[in-house]
C-alpha cells in the first residue's frame, strides 16, 4: 500500500489493516507528529529533570506558579457528555474480539478499551483492535471460539460507552514513522480511533471519549488539549466533542489535579484514581530516598493506609468543585468457578472497596471482569439511585496537605519472604505473556496488567538498595533474589502451560529491570524493543 509524503509503515500489512492504516489516518499522524513531537520530548526531558530534583532530596508539593488556578472558585470543566453521564461501573480490557464484545454486552455503563497497560503493544495487537472498535460501533463484529461457542453484540441500547485508553507520552510506535522518525504511540493510538471512529459514535448519539494514562504535569495535559483542538479542526468536528478522563496515577500529578482539569476543561469528563499505577509511581519516584518512602509489600498496602485516603479523598473534592466526574480504582479479582470459598472472600473485599468508594463520593467504579458488574452496580445504585451521579456531593469537609500525600511510612505492613516470591512470580509470569502478546493475565485469580510487574519489580529494586531485611531477619540481596527466581521459576513451569522460552525471556527481562543498577523507567521500554 501506498502511504503520504514521509510516512512509512515498518509493520506487516495483514488482511484489513489498509481498512484502517489509509492515506487519510496516515495524513492525520503525520500533521500531529509534526506538530506536537517537539513538545512531547521537550515534556519527557522535563520529567528526567523533575525525578533529578527529587532524587536529590526535593520534596513534591503543590506549585506555586499555578495557585491562582487552584484558588479562583469559578471555573467549571464541560457538563457531562451524552453517553458518559452515568459511569457508575465501568469495565475494562483489550481490544481483542471476544474482550469486545463481553464487555460492551457486560452491563456496566462504560467499557475503558484499553491499547495500554493491559494490552501488548504487539503491532497486530494495535491494529487488530482499531479494526475491532471500528467494527463493534458499525455492528459487524462477531466471534466464535474453536469450541464452537458463539459471541455477539446485544442491542445498542443495552451496550457500554466506548472510551478507549490510548498509550501514555513515554511509549513509541516503531511501526509508524513520520519524517524516519518514529511517532508517539499515544498519538497512533488516538489519531485512528478519532479518525474511523469519532463520526460513528456522534451518529450514535454519543461521541468519541478517551481515558488518558500516565501524565505526570499540567503541561502533559496541555499538550493532549491542543491535540484535540487540532483533531477536531482536520476533521471538522465541532470543538469540544472529544472528552478526556484523565488516570491520577502518578504522584506528581496528585499535586496538579486541579491545573490538569484547567487544561482540559472543554475536553474534560473528570479523573479516576489509577491506584495501582500510583504505587508503582510513589515507589519509582522515591527509590532512592531511604526509609521514608520504603512501603510495605504490595499486597499488604490497602487504600485505608492514610497516604491512599489522602490521594482518593482529594481526588473526590477537587473532581466534584469543578463539576467533573471522580472514577475510582480497579477491582480485580477474577471469579473463580471451582473455589466457591475463594469468591466468597473475594466478593466481600470487592463490595467493601466499593462501598468505601461509593461513600466517599465517587462517581462510579472499574472492574475487570464482568462477574463483578453486578456486585459494583448494586453498591452504587445503593447510593446513587435514580440519579446519574454524585457531582452536587461537594467534599468541603476533606482537607489534604502535601505532606499526607507524602505519608508513605504510616502504611502497616512488613516485607516477608513470601511477599518477595509473590513479587516475582507474578511479575515473571505477567512479562512472559506480555511478550507473548497478552496485557492482560489472570494469575492467582486476579486480572494482572503491566502495573502489577511495575510495582513488583520496582518494590524489589527499592528492597535491594534500601538494605531491607524481610521478616524472617534475610537481608534483601541480590543473591537471595536470584535463588527465589530460580526456585519460583521452577514452580512455574510446573504448574503452569506458559511457554518454555517466553518464561526464559521473561526471567531475563525481570531480572533486568529488578537488580540492575540503573533503574528502568518502564519496564515496557525494554519489553517493547524485544518484540517484533
């Protein structure tokens, strides 16, 4: 196939891909590329600089350039749009077939269809998945499993809002390069579905919405706006049609909730507490700064610990003063149909984390699995009744200082042996299928995505360099932590079907990331240059 002036596709072009990869959507990557590229270097070295300054010993705290954003009570971001103003469940997931399928017929209000953390940026992935979304929103889209099992779509009244998470600023797309440059993953992703897809949702009543991953600055934000401005010029979409959420999943931007609204206002359809994200976040971001901002082993860390009240309760008070939806975390747990006892407690937990969320004031909530639908809807419907949200819930009451975002010590809960192996064994089993081309992994019955493997490597890196001494009195070393790969690994093969050489890439990919010196930013950097 041919392709505009400076554009060259690297990847293979299987049966459909000219569907989506056409002159137009090519053209439309490339004006953005050579806009906003610049910029979005310029934003990533900033980070670099930022994370220099912390290591250094500075502390985050809210900006004072910005106080008079914080301080003027009378902007509002856009009303809700038609299709997002009732979110109490959202689901999320792939963009594979079946995935996209279930989860529009799953009943929750909003399926989150998801080309970052729990998707492989597997090139037939990316483009599989533009195909599928494309092909759900024109009802052409069905799927049978070799067992002969057959999948398709309820009536569109019945089906969940399309809002699709494309990849965060730090991810490329090798495939697509603009000028030999390669183009930001981020912009690939958003630029297809808006072009193929943003005039089928309108004709649908709705509209084209994005959940967008891993900003850590107003600025970030900024730049996602401006991209939406032009987007919606190339292609003649009245200005504002496009509504973004924005994931509070990293520590830097908890102190910039409030500018990060601003930015996008016309755009904005509110913020969710990525809370997974934001553990890995607080750890990367303070590895290196001692004892202070050790955390507990990632399982014994619940959003009760006083620094995740802070964050979730901020989150809720800043979101509704501006009239903007507040989404809470995941609930990940996956139903298991041979261990009633196991649902049972699972269950509980589920309802209890969105009872506290429906409480505090959230607007809705995510799972990960459409079992668990019913359970988040009924707590929310509990709370919200007839009403589509709780936006009018102002939470005068909360107060939050940098300081309690930065609480991290108060956390109960020690480091053991078993937290260590559990660290590893999931982050080993979660990377091999991610190079196998699955974000997405059920490992010991909860729905694993690339947040899991951050959070486990870089807890075990923060171990290794803070000469922590698990509870058992063995000190965190690196030859412990090669012993327990060894034997974990070992388990693994034996009570799992994973492909021998993927676990062999995977092990030497984690050990990579978890007891080098140098600390990889995102494990999915190194990932993404092993795959095709």
């Amino acid at each position: 196939m041919g392709a505009p002036t400076g554009v060259e596709i690297t990847g293979p072009i299987n049966g459909r891909y000219d569907e989506i990869l056409t002159d137009d959507a090519l053209a439309l990557i490339a004006d953005l590329h050579r806009r906003f590229e610049s910029r979005r270097q310029e934003l990533l070295a900033a980070r670099r600089r930022r994370q220099e300054e912390i290591s250094a010993g500075a502390d985050l705290d809210f900006l004072a350039e910005t106080k008079a954003v914080r301080e003027d009570p009378t902007w509002r971001v856009a009303p809700p749009a038609p299709g997002i103003v009732d979110r109490r469940v959202e689901i999320t997931g792939p963009t594979d077939r079946k995935m996209t399928i279930n989860a529009l017929n799953s009943g929750a209000r909003v399926w989150l269809a998801d080309f970052e953390d729990a998707n492989t940026p597997l090139w037939e992935n990316m483009i599989e998945g533009q195909l599928n979304l494309r092909d759900a929103l024109d009802r052409t889209i069905d799927f049978t499993t070799p067992e002969g099992r057959s999948y398709a779509l309820k009536d569109d009244s019945e089906l969940a809002t399309i809002v699709v998470r494309p990849r965060g600023w730090h991810l490329d797309e090798k495939h697509i390069l603009v000028d030999g440059q390669r183009t930001s993953g981020g912009i690939v992703d958003f630029a297809l579905y808006f072009f193929h897809c943003a005039r089928r949702q309108l004709a649908k009543g709705k509209g084209p919405y994005f959940y967008l991953p891993k900003m850590q600055s107003h600025l970030e934000a900024r730049l996602w706006n401006d991209i939406f401005v032009r987007a919606q010029e190339s292609l003649g979409i009245e200005r504002g049609t496009i509504r973004a959420t924005v994931l509070i999943e990293t520590i830097p931007a908890a102190f910039e909730m409030e500018e990060i609204l601003y930015e996008l206002r016309e755009h904005s359809a509110g913020l969710n507490a990525g809370r997974w994200d934001y553990l890995f976040s607080i750890i990367k971001t303070h590895r290196t700064r001692g004892r202070r901002f050790l955390m507990p082993e990632r399982n014994a860390v619940t959003m009760t610990a006083p620094f995740m009240r802070a964050y979730t309760e901020l989150l809720v008070k800043t979101c509704h003063r501006r009239g903007a939806h507040a989404i809470g975390g995941m609930a990940a747990f996956i139903p298991s149909r041979r261990d009633p006892e196991v649902n049972k407690t699972a269950l509980a937990k589920v309802r209890d984390d969105k009872t506290r969320e429906a409480g505090d004031g959230f607007d809705g909530s995510w799972v990960a699995h459409p079992d668990l639908v019913p359970v988040a809807m009924e707590v929310f419907d509990g709370v919200l009744g007839e009403r589509p949200n709780q936006i009018d819930r102002q939470r005068d009451d909360v107060t939050v200082t940098a300081a309690d975002l930065l609480d991290v010590s108060s956390a109960e809960g020690g480091v053991t042996e078993a937290g260590l192996r559990n660290n590893i064994n999931v982050a080993v089993q979660y990377l091999a299928a991610w190079l196998g081309g699955s974000g997405a992994v059920a490992i010991h019955n909860l729905m694993e995505d690339a947040a899991t493997a951050e959070i486990s490597r870089s807890q075990i890196w923060q171990w290794l360099h803070n000469g922590v001494t698990l509870d058992n009195g063995a000190q965190v070393t690196a030859e412990l932590v090669e012993r327990l790969i060894g034997e974990e690994l070992a388990t693994i093969r034996e009570t799992t079907s994973l492909d021998a050489d993927l676990l062999d890439r995977a092990t030497t990919l984690f050990k990579e990331v978890a007891l080098a010196d140098d600390y990889a930013e995102f494990l999915t950097l190194p990932a993404y240059e092993r795959m095709p």
